[in-house]
C-alpha cells in the first residue's frame, strides 16, 4: 500500500493501538483508593493537630496554679527587690487572666468535636479500603451501594469543617510517607492501596 508521498505502509509498519479504558468498577475502585487516602492524610492531621491542642489545654490549666504560687510566694513578696515585687505582681495578674482565656478558647468544645471527627476519619478511611478490596469483586451495584454509603457518611463528617492548620498537614504528610500507616502483612502481600506503599 502506497501512501500520498509515494512511501510503502504495512501492517506491520503503521500499528493503530486501541486506547486503554477503565472499566466501571476500575474506575470505582480508583475512586475508593483517592478517598482513602483523603482520609488518611486529613485523620492524621486531625490526631496531630488534637494532640497539640490537648498540650495547649493543660498548659492554660497548669500555668495559673504555678503563676499563682510565685505570686505568693513570700521570697517574692517580701523581696527588698522592687523588679521581684513587680514580678509577683505580674503572675498573680496572669494568674487571674488566663482562666478567663481559657473559657473564651472554649477548648473543651473543641477537643470533642475534634476527637469525634477524627474518629468518623480514621473509620473511613478503613471502610473505603475495605470496599476497594473486598466490595469491588462483587456485582458492581452492590459495590456502588456500599462507595455511595460512605461517601454520605463522608459529607456528613466534612460538614462539620473541621480545618487542621498547615503545619498539622505538613507533619501527617511526613508520617504518611514515612510508612507508619503501612502494616506489615498488607507489605509483604502487595495487596494494599498504590496511596498507601508509595514511599
């Protein structure tokens, strides 16, 4: 066969390679894997940033105890010193200031609310690699229910919105990625989510 410049085309010369499609459940499983690895970044960052909150919350409990026995103290108060006085002065301030910040904060509040949603987060993300492994071998309607099922559960929990701060996301990346989430049986099986092993 002779093509408009006068060159000879063969079959074996001009190949036409049929584009690769997913199928249906392919596609679907692809999406289980997306959402939980979303669910496993955003429930680590949630743990992290819960864990510093939880610091910051006995720090505003203890810090008035302390600055109030320096203001008290008599080695401070009775000080020739007027610095030192001033000093006692200045804690038993702070200790009268800091309850009040810790009440507007409202911490407690949000350490529930934090703790629930990385609970409902960490479920998830256990229940989409469960329907990528398990539910996508069987007919894909059954396996559709069950993707739809905990993506409701999903815009449930984000409605709550919940925002870690970037530092929060920066440390659950690196521990992500560090392997940490990795079991050991799903490692040595090759048999868990491309999100998960990539390192």
């Amino acid at each position: 066969m002779r093509g408009g410049s006068g060159r000879k085309f063969s079959a074996t010369t001009c190949r036409f390679r049929e584009p690769m499609t997913k199928t249906k459940t392919e596609e679907l499983v692809l999406e289980c894997k997306r959402q939980f690895e979303n669910c496993l970044y955003t429930s680590t960052a949630l743990h992290i940033w819960l864990r510093s909150k939880r610091g910051g919350r006995i720090f505003l409990i203890a810090a008035p105890l302390v600055l109030g026995a320096f203001s008290t103290w008599k080695l401070m108060t009775e000080s020739s010193l007027q610095e030192v006085r001033l000093l006692a002065s200045a804690c038993a301030l702070l200790a009268g200031v800091v309850p009040s910040i810790y009440a507007a904060l409202k911490l407690d509040e949000d350490l529930k609310e934090m703790k629930e949603a990385a609970a409902e987060f960490t479920n998830l993300r256990d229940r989409f690699r469960q329907t990528a492994a398990i539910w996508s071998k069987k007919p894909f309607g059954e396996f559709e229910a069950e993707f739809l099922r905990w993506m409701g559960e999903m815009d449930k929990t984000r409605s709550r919105a919940l925002t870690p701060p970037e530092w929060a996301f920066k440390r659950a990346q690196k521990k992500v990625q560090s392997g940490d989430y990795d079991f050991d049986v799903d490692l040595a099986a090759k048999d868990v989510p491309q999100e998960a092993t990539r390192r």
